[in-house]
C-alpha cells in the first residue's frame, strides 16, 4: 500500500484500495486513519490464516506424504551420486580423494538425515 503525503500532513491519496475506503480513510486524522488501516489489515491477515489453517487442515496428510516422498527421493539422488564417485577408477586410487569425498559424503547424509 503506497501512501502519498502533501505538505500539511494529510492523506492525498491512497493507492491500492478499495474506493470505498479511499474516501473514508481520507477524511481522518492521521493516527486515526493508521490505526484503523492496521485493524483493517490485521483482520484481513486474520481471515487470510483462517484460509491457510482451513486448506492444511484439508490437504495436510496430502502435503506430509508429498513432503516425504520428495525427501526420499533426494536422498536417492544423494547415495546415488556417491555410489558412482565411490566407483571411479580415481576414488579408489587416491587416498587424499577419498578422504575428502568421504567427508563431503558424511556431511551431507548428516544435513540429509540419511542414516549409512
């Protein structure tokens, strides 16, 4: 919401709002008109939430298993990537690259939660 203010102080206009409440709000005080405009927004974050909570209530147990199945199929991607590292000719003629591959390998199952 962009308010635009002259010189003395008052509203000129208030853009983004419904007309119905451009005239209102251009008739009060200041901070009259800030703090309803805080109330008015507040109430509409309220139902806005209601909204939310209503929709996760509705499609949680869908958006929980959407969540799992993505994160398990990350952690394929993940032990997949470093089955193929772990089978490079290099891998496993070089000690200090395994080291490090084994450290960068402990790090991201550790951030992944994947248990190996």
């Amino acid at each position: 919401m962009k308010l635009k203010i002259v010189s003395d102080g008052k509203v000129d206009s208030i853009r983004n709002m419904a007309p119905e409440m451009n005239d209102r709000i251009c008739k009060m005080d200041n901070g009259y008109m800030l703090a309803t405009i805080i109330r008015e927004l507040q109430a509409q974050l309220d139902t806005d939430q209601e909204k939310v909570d209503a929709l996760i209530e509705q499609h949680g147990g869908e958006l929980k298993q959407l969540i799992e199945q993505a994160t398990e199929k990350r952690n394929r991607i993940i032990k997949r990537i470093f089955e193929e590292i772990e089978n490079f000719g290099w891998y496993k003629r070089l000690p200090y690259v395994r080291a490090s591959v084994q450290a960068l390998k402990q790090k991201a199952y550790k951030e992944c939660g994947i248990d190996g």
